[in-house]
C-alpha cells in the first residue's frame, strides 16, 4: 500500500509537471541533444559517413589512418523547421548553440582538413555526390559556385585553405550562400580550430543579421588555458525566402579529403520564434492539447477509473525502470520500431528479400522515417540479449568506408518503449525475441555474382584492384584499430558487397558471437562450396578463431579475384616451379587492354602467402597492406623451406585434402 501511495503521488506529480510541459511546448519551436545522454533515433537523420559513436557523433570517419581520406557525412533534424510562414510573411528568429570538436593527428598535422559546418538547407537534407574535400559536404563541386541554385546557408569552420579561401593561415570561419566560397570570413590563427569547442549562430529576423560566433580554448606554454572567441557575421539577402522554402533542415556538415582529422558533435540546442504552421500535419494544435488535459482531468474524477490510474501508475513504474534499464544498454545505439521496419519491408515479404546468408534473411526497404534505404537482417538471437547488445555496440562503433554501416538495431522484446504498449504488456504473452540489424543498403550485388554470375560484363582489373585494396583496408581496420579487436570469421565473396562505384563493403563482421548460425551451415557453405576457411580451424575444431584465420580466407578471396576458378593448388604448383603465376589469372582478364602484370603477380603473391597452411608464415593484414600497397614480395619458396619438413610436406597435402 505505502508503494502505491508513493506512486499515486509521484503520478499526480507527474501529471503536474505533465501539463506544464504541454504549455512550454506551446512556445515556439525548440529542440535539444546532449549526446552523452540518450535520445530519440527517430529524430536524426544520418548521411553517408555519419554517425552515433559511444557519447557523441562522428561526421566523418573515426579512425586516425590512411583510410579516413575522403569521407563526407551529414547529421541533421529529421522535421521539418519552419524558416518563414508562406501565408503571413513572417520570419523566424533563431539560435542554435553547439559543442564540438575537431581533431588533429599530431603525426600528419600540417595536412589535416577539411572542416565542418552548420547548415539550413530544404528540406530534407541530402549530402551532394561530388562534395568531398573542401567543399565540406555542403555543395556539389560541379556547381561551384552556383549563387541562388544551391538552397544552402552554412557557418563553416573550415581548417584547410583551398584556393578559393583566404591564403594567410589555414583556419577559418566564414558564411557560405550557396557556395563554399563564404560571403564573408574571419581568418583564425593556424591550428586554432583543434579541440572541443563551442559555437553559436544567432540569425534576427528585423536586422536579416545571421552572426556566428566560436570560442575556442587557448593553451598557453604556460599550461593557462584562456578561451578565445571569433565572429563572422552577414546580412542575409531580402526577403530571404529568395534563399530557402519555408521549411528548412538543419544540421552539420563534414568532408575529408586527402588531408584528415575528426569531426565531431557532442550536444546541439536549437530555439526559433516561429513555430509550425498549424495545419501541418503531425502536430498537434494546442488547442487539442488543452482539450486533452481537461479531458484527463474529468477521468481524474471518475471512480471508475480509479482501477485504471492504479494499472497505470504500475506501468509508469515498470516503464520507468525498463526505461533506465535499456537507456544504459543502449547509449550510442540507434533503436528502431518493429512496426516501422515491418512497414518499411511490406511485411517481411519475399518480394523484398536480398538474400539468405548464415546468419538470417536480409531484406531491402525504405524507411520513411529517417527517409533513407536499408537492409533489414532478421537474426536468430542465441538468447542472451545483455551480450547482443554488447555485440551490437562493437559493430556500431566501427566506422569505415570499407566496411557496411550498421545503422541500428530493433528487437521486438524490446521495441515496446512507449507507455500505452508497455500498460498493455501485463496482459500479453512474452514475445519470441527476434532481432534485426539495420544496415545501410549497398546496391551493387556483391563480388561472388560479380566473379561468377554475371554474364554480359567481365569486372575489370583496375575494379578488381580497387575491391581487393578495399576489403585489406577494412580487415586491417577491425584487425588492427579496434580495440578489441574484431574478427570476421567468414569472409568470402558472398560477403562482400559493392556499391555503384564497385567500392567493396564488408558486411556480417562481428555476426557470429551474436547469432546463433545453423553451426552446420557455417561450416559447410564455408567448406563445401569454396574452401574459404581457415583448414586449421576444421581439423582442430575446438582451435580458436584468431586473426591468422581471417587472413587464410582473406588470402583465398584474392586469388579468386585474381584467379577466378583455379584452385590453390594449381596456382601454387606454378609458383613453386617459379613459372609466371600471373598465367593462371582469369583467362578473361588476359584478353583485356587494362591487364596489369605487375598488379595481378602481386595480388596473387599475396593470396599465395596469406592463405600458407602453416599458421605462422601467413602475414598480419598490417603486412598485407604494405605490399597491395607496394611493399617487395617474399620469396614463398624460401619461407616454405625454412620451416620443418613435415610442415612444408604438409603445404601440399593439405589442400588436397581440402577439397572432399
Ligand atoms: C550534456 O550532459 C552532460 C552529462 O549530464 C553534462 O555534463 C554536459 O554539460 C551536458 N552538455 C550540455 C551542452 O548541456
Ligand atoms: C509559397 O507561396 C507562394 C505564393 O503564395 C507559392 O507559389 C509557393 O508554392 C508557396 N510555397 C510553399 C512551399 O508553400
Ligand atoms: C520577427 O519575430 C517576431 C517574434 O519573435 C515576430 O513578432 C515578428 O513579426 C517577426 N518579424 C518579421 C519581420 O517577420
Ligand atoms: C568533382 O568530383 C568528381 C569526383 O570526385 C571529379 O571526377 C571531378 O573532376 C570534380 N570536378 C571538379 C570541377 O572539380
Ligand atoms: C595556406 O596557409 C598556409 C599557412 O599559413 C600557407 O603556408 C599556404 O601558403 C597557404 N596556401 C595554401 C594553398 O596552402
Ligand atoms: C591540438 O590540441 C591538443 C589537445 O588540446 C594539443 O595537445 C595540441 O598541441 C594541439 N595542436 C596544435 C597544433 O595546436
Ligand atoms: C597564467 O596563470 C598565472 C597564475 O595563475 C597568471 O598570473 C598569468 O597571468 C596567467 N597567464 C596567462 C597568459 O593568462
Ligand atoms: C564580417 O564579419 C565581421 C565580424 O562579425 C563584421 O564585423 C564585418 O562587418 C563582416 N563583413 C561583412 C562584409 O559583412
Ligand atoms: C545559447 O546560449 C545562449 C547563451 O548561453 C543562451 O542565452 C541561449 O538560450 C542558448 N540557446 C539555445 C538554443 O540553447
């Protein structure tokens, strides 16, 4: 009893509080994210390399390497926000303050770049294709500058002078109008744009005044640390909807370039004296919404409904501690709705599958809210949901353009997040736990239909080149500069998917702790149809995956590639008489005018020496790098040699066998 008084009291309360909320959010339109804490999904939409990452999200990618050139990436509100009202003509005032953060390798320091920048554009955003580098993700290079056509208004804080910018220090904040080419700049010291930061820009709708401001933390040699603040402003044109439509998308832009840093965002408030037009659909009028308070209040009254305040307030407090509960497990995670993958997937119907793989049914869709394509991997859960969320968070923090991004996750126990579901939870059945993983959709088929399948068109070498620089750079990546690191377990051509431009994506890295495969099925596609698993792993069954054994099927991956159809064996035979290997490339890249001698001898080399049966001479994906990236090759037969007779008798047999 005395429980229950505490929450009836904790339940008026909240009533109370409630209603309050409901005038506040009568006020003109506002929004706010503090990253460190959770947040609705639904309301970001994440572009190309964009992302949650742990407490903050990343714009470009996030690693400190050779692979984090030339990404470009966008987060911005998923809503529509009112920039002017068509009908009365008038304008919004706004402010919007951010924290964020650049950082610098100090290894590569005077070639770091290119910026980021906050930006209103239409509605809803989409990141240009040929806006890399410094044009900050913001404009397309091709119409630069494009005066009245692009629909942008950006602050840029750009760390790379490109030609267009002022030449006398690399750093600066400017106002971009539908160009990167800003109307107006205030040149920063060198290096000043290096750390967390916070900025804000004002826009009034009197003056047309658009003013941005940025504080920046100085270290001194002394160890003081004093902050420094920097202005840009303009008047914006008249009327300013010669700019814009009246709603607008707001969000952060970021491009790399051949010179890399990290772009990130870490809380974002945004205030506007215009609220929606009321006839916009999906707000509530607060009209409505008063009628709704003195409606709850008469039910208040009621006696009858004393029994569903107590159903209520039982459900307040389990939603409550379920509430906590997952917000913990969750932090950096997306959480999509069941009901909006289903709507997005028609159901899970057939005609939406991509394909069947070890670990569940992939199908394609269009997920209205975030406005974006996805694929939707249904899995098996092996039961435990506190180490799928676990596993799920180490394939969320990855970030690469080599690997398939995980959007998110859902999974059906654990969808039911609003009050109403979770009331009518004490009366259902716990549900059968399915989860699916969200992905970004790559269009292109993937290599093993490439190779294999596709009839009319033979994939070039220099496409050939670039997957398989491609896939080494992204198991590079999880074997070198994760932490932990992550094995993938089952890399063959089925796994690794192209997109339009042929960029080779990995995709199910990291599946096989979370998802419970047919055990058998793992092994027999890997074993019976291509031999891509390490023959280590299947004569000690019990033996640990480790690093080496992705690097055997990495290795087998290139010489399909290279080879396509031709056993190890055969290639090997050739290699150790030390007769040309590149004869046993694909007879129907011999033909073709880009047939390059050198490139095929080393991607075959390579595959040759990756996929050694004895553990210990295979290289690490930090030495296979180096040599698609150049590096001399290794005499095999030399290495082969050095170690014991009865492995090296070993080399020959093993494949042999193999192939039962
Ligand atoms: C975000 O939340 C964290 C943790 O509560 C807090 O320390 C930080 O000041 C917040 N940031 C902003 C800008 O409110
Ligand atoms: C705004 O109003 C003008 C003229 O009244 C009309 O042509 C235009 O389509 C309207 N734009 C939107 C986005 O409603
Ligand atoms: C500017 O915003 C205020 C509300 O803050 C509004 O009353 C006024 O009409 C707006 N002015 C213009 C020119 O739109
Ligand atoms: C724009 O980018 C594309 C792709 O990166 C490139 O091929 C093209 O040359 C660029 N155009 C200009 C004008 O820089
Ligand atoms: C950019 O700024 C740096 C540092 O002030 C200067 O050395 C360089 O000449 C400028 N221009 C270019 C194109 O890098
Ligand atoms: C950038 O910031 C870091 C951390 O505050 C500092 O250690 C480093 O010296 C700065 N780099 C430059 C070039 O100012
Ligand atoms: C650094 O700190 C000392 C004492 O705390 C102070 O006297 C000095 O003025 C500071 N220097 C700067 C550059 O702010
Ligand atoms: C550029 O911005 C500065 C700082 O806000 C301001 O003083 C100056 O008047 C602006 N110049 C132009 C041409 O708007
Ligand atoms: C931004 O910061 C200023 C100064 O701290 C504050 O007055 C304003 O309300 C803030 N705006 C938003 C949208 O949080």
């Amino acid at each position: 009893m005395g429980v229950n008084f505490i929450l009836f009291t904790y339940f008026i309360l909240s009533l109370y509080v409630g209603s309050y909320a409901t005038v506040a959010e009568d006020l003109p339109f506002h929004f706010s994210f503090n990253f460190t804490k959770t947040y609705r999904s639904e309301d970001l939409i994440f572009e190309e390399t964009a992302g949650p990452h742990g407490k903050l999200v990343d714009l470009t990618c996030n690693s400190f390497s050779q692979e984090i050139q030339g990404c470009k990436g966008r987060m911005s509100y998923a809503h529509p926000v009112p920039f002017y009202d068509n009908k009365t003509g008038q304008v919004a005032s706004f402010n919007t303050n951010f924290t964020f953060a650049i950082l610098i390798d100090e290894n590569t320091m005077n070639n770091k770049g290119d910026g980021m920048a906050f930006f209103i554009s239409r509605f809803p955003s989409t990141i240009p294709t040929n806006s890399g580098g410094g044009n900050l993700g913001l404009v397309d290079n091709q119409t630069r500058p494009a005066y009245g056509h692009g629909g942008i208004v950006a602050v840029e804080f750009d760390t790379y002078n490109n030609s267009w910018d002022p030449q006398e220090s690399f750093d600066h904040i400017g106002i971009d109008i539908n160009s990167v080419e800003s109307v107006n700049t205030t040149i920063l010291p060198s290096f000043s744009l290096n750390g967390t930061m916070t900025a804000s820009v004002t826009f009034d709708n009197t003056t047309r005044m658009l003013v941005a401001s940025l504080v920046t933390q100085l270290i001194h040699l002394d160890g003081n640390i004093s902050l420094k603040q920097y202005e840009v402003s303009t008047q914006l044109p008249d009327p300013v909807s010669s700019l814009l439509p009246p709603e607008v998308a707001v969000g952060f832009s970021a491009a790399t370039g051949s010179s890399t840093e990290l772009h990130q965002i870490m809380s974002w408030s945004f205030d506007s004296s215009l609220a929606h037009q009321s006839n916009d659909k999906g707000y509530i009028k607060s009209a409505d919404r008063h009628k709704k308070a003195v409606v709850t209040g008469g039910l208040i009254g009621g006696t009858l409904v004393l029994v569903l305040l107590v159903w209520f307030m039982l459900s307040c407090w389990k939603w409550t501690r379920m509430r906590k509960e997952l917000d913990k497990k969750l932090s950096g995670i997306e959480l999509f709705q069941y009901r909006d993958l289903a709507a997005a997937t028609n159901q899970f119907s057939d005609t939406q599958k991509l394909g069947e793989g070890a670990f569940g049914v992939v199908y394609k869709g269009f997920h209205k809210e975030s406005n974006r394509d996805i694929a939707v991997k249904k899995i098996k859960s092996s039961g435990k949901m506190k180490d799928f969320f676990n596993e799920v968070r180490v394939i969320n923090d990855t970030r690469h353009k080599n690997l398939v991004k995980l959007l998110g996750c859902c999974c059906n126990a654990y969808s039911r997040r609003n009050i109403v579901d979770m009331m009518c939870s004490f009366c259902r059945r716990k549900q059968q736990d399915e989860v699916f993983l969200v992905y970004e959709l790559v269009n292109n088929r993937n290599l093993d239909y490439h190779l294999h399948h596709k009839q009319d068109k033979v994939l070039s070498w220099p496409k050939r080149y670039k997957i398989a620089k491609g896939i080494a750079s992204a198991l590079h990546y999880l074997h070198h500069e994760c932490d932990p690191y992550i094995l993938h377990r089952d890399i063959k051509p089925g796994n690794i998917l192209l997109d339009d431009n042929f960029n080779a994506k990995l995709c199910d890295f990291g599946l096989s702790r979370i998802a419970k495969p047919g055990n058998a099925t793992l092994m027999t596609t890997a074993i019976g149809t291509h031999g891509y698993l390490d023959p280590q792993y299947i004569r000690y069954g019990s033996v640990r995956f480790n690093r080496s054994s992705d690097v055997y099927s990495f290795g087998i991956v290139l010489l399909e590639i290279a080879c396509t159809g031709k056993s190890r064996d055969e290639i090997w035979g050739l290699y150790r008489e030390r007769r040309d290997v590149t004869k046993a490339a694909d007879k129907r890249l011999q033909s073709g005018d880009d047939f390059d001698r050198s490139e095929i001898e080393r991607v075959i080399v390579l595959g040759l020496w990756c996929s050694m049966i004895n553990v210990n001479n295979r290289p690490s994906m930090r030495k296979a790098m180096d040599v698609l990236e150049g590096e001399e090759l290794p005499d095999l037969n030399i290495i082969v040699q050095s170690t014991s007779a009865s492995t090296d008798q070993y080399e020959f047999c093993a494949s042999a066998a193999k192939k039962v």
